[in-house]
C-alpha cells in the first residue's frame, strides 16, 4: 500500500488512501466535504480498453475525473523517483 496523498477535486482537497483487494488496486477518496467517499479502481474491457470505475457502480462520471487525477499523481511520482 502507498503513503496516502491529496489531490484537488472540484476545488477541494481529497485525501487519497490506495489499497489491494483480489489483486486490483483500489483507491479511496475522502473529500473535505460532506460528500460521500469514493472507491474507484481501473476496469478491464475484453479488448484491453481501460477505464476508471466506481465501486460500486453509479459514480462514473466522478470516477473517471478522480480516476485522472489519481493518474497524474502517480505518474508525476514516478517521474520523480526515476
């Protein structure tokens, strides 16, 4: 599991917090908000097409913007660390 981290989400502040579950990592979101948490993770289509998800299902617009954020985080991370 990684150190958690903040990204910035519809001009808040979000802690995220990444786990594993069945081999898949799983990202929660806490918002600064009273909005409820988000658990997003990356989908697999037949064809090798990926996408963010939530879980469960019914956030996907939210998770696909979260999804991106939590992406770029953790390419720029990389980068870094390379």
């Amino acid at each position: 599991m990684e150190t958690p981290f903040e990204i910035h989400y519809d001009g808040l502040a979000a802690a995220v917090t990444e786990h594993e579950l069945q081999e898949s990592r799983v990202f929660d979101i806490a918002f600064s908000d009273r909005r409820e948490p988000l658990v997003i993770t990356v989908a697999v289509a037949p064809g090798g097409k990926k996408w963010w998800t939530s879980v469960p299902q019914g956030r996907q617009k939210e998770a696909g913007e979260v999804g991106k954020l939590v992406a770029d985080y953790i390419r720029a991370k990389r980068k870094k660390t390379n």
